[in-house]
C-alpha cells in the first residue's frame, strides 16, 4: 500500500547545521494497517512523516501509494490520497471560518470545484452528525468560528476533518503531544475509534512509549534517520514501555562504543 525506498535526506548540506535526517530508510506498510513511527527527538520520525505528505524533495529515493510513484508529486496533490492531523491544535484549520465551513473546504479535498453552494442543507446536515459523534457538544456550534474553541476541541474536529473522505493513508504527527493528559486521552481514542471505524490504513509519529505499546499493530523504531527495530504481531503485543525505553538506553550505550551501530541494528532487524 505504501512503499518507501531507500530515503535520504540532508538539511542544511555542507555547513555547520548539517543534519542527516534520514539514512536510507526502506519501509513497507500494508492497506489497513496501524503502524506507529517510535523515536527520541531528532531521531528523523517527524521528517519520515513529512516525506511522505511531500512536505520537501527528498535528496533521493522512491515512494510509493497503492503501487503509484508519488515522489514528485506536490503536497497539496498528494492531499486528495493523504489526510493529516499536526502537532499543532491550531493548524489544519481556518481560525475564522465557522466549523461548517471548515468541514466544507475538507470536504473538498481533491475534488474539483466549480461554482455551487459553498454549504448546502444537506451537506450541513450530514456535518451535524459527524461532529454529533465526537461527543463534544459542538453539533449545536456549527456556526461559531473554529478559533474559538479550544485545543482539544480544534484538534477532536480537525482530526474529522482528515477522515471525512476516508484518505488512502491518515498521518498523524504527535497529535497529542500538545494536549494536557485529560485531553489528549480524549483525542487518542477518538482516534481509535475512527481509525477502525473506517478501516483506515494509518503511519503515526510519538515519543511516547506508552502510546506505542497501546496504540496500532506495529512498532518501528526510528534513530538518527534510520529504522532499527521493527515489532508486529506477537512481539508488539508483548512490550511494554519499559522495554522500549530499554532498547533506546541500550542503543546509547552501544553506540558510545561503536559509532556505527546503527548500521549493525539495521541490519539486524530491518
């Protein structure tokens, strides 16, 4: 379903902010999986993300999306195939357009437009139930501009708007990373929820080791750009957020020894 192969990316070549983000990574993902992206800071999980979502080029490689070469495709082409949820509560969505509107221009996410009513009665119709089964209370808000409302509540309804046209794959990058813990527990399993819902083939990006084991069916761990531990099937189901952190210690302490030890794990397990 997604195929990436052998990803090289440098920021900043050839000064002093040199920065090798990522070093030949090769992954494959299959339709309907939940695969969780695990790393430190820096480690190259958000830039594996935004290769995808074709935020930059790549320095070289290839990737794929249901057998289609993607790589130089645009962001904003690869949007009709791609939903995504940021960091950020605040991006993904227009602060001065109300919640219907919003859920509108999502709606037409790779469509081609002309001229016809912005909104109709039954498209307004069909957004109330959506947003209806957030639990949030915000079906009767539907006219209030999205920047009134809070984090959580932004983050709840642009995380519907990614899914509102059932995307080939849903990226999601730290989604609640910059919730408070009440709200973010929220989030997470409105995510779930729709996710399986919808059966929708989903790359998510965390630090947190806790969310990795609860979350998804395989785990990738990411370090200084490249992939070093892959966990599906019985193995992820059997760890713990102490073994990531673990392995995590255990790959610093290597490497202290042997600067090329993640060439070795790599190696090893991917």
């Amino acid at each position: 379903m997604l195929k990436l192969i052998n990803l090289y990316k440098t920021f900043n070549p050839g000064t002093p902010d040199e920065v090798r983000a990522l070093s030949g990574v090769s992954l494959s993902i299959a339709a309907g999986s939940f695969t969780v992206i695990l790393g430190t800071n820096g480690s190259g999980k958000s830039t594996l993300l935004n290769a995808v979502a074709g935020t930059f080029t790549l320095d070289s490689g290839v990737i794929e999306l249901d057998g289609r070469d993607i790589t130089g495709m645009p962001e904003y082409k690869r949007a009709a195939y791609i939903g995504r949820v940021f960091q950020n509560p605040f991006s993904g969505t227009a602060p001065n357009m109300t919640i219907a509107e919003n859920l509108s221009v999502a709606s037409m996410r790779g469509k081609t437009r002309g001229f016809s009513p912005a909104l109709s009665s039954a498209a307004a119709a069909g957004f109330y139930e959506r947003v209806k089964s957030l639990n949030m209370g915000l079906e009767d808000r539907l006219d209030n501009n999205i920047g009134s409302l809070s984090g959580g509540q932004r983050q709840a309804l642009t995380l519907l708007m990614a899914c509102l046209n059932k995307p080939r794959l849903l990226l999601l990058d730290e989604h609640t990373a910059a919730l408070d813990p009440k709200t973010g527990a929220k989030v997470l399993e409105l995510t779930r929820s729709v996710i399986e819902k919808d059966n929708l083939t989903t790359f998510m990006v965390t630090h947190s080791m806790q969310q990795a084991v609860n979350l998804g069916d395989r785990i990738i761990m990411v370090y200084k750009g490249k992939l070093i531990h892959d966990f599906s099937g019985a193995d992820k189901k059997a760890l713990k957020p102490r073994d990531l952190y673990e392995l995590f210690e255990e790959i610093k302490r290597r490497e202290l020894i042997d600067p090329g030890v993640c060439d070795i794990l790599k190696a090893n397990y991917v």
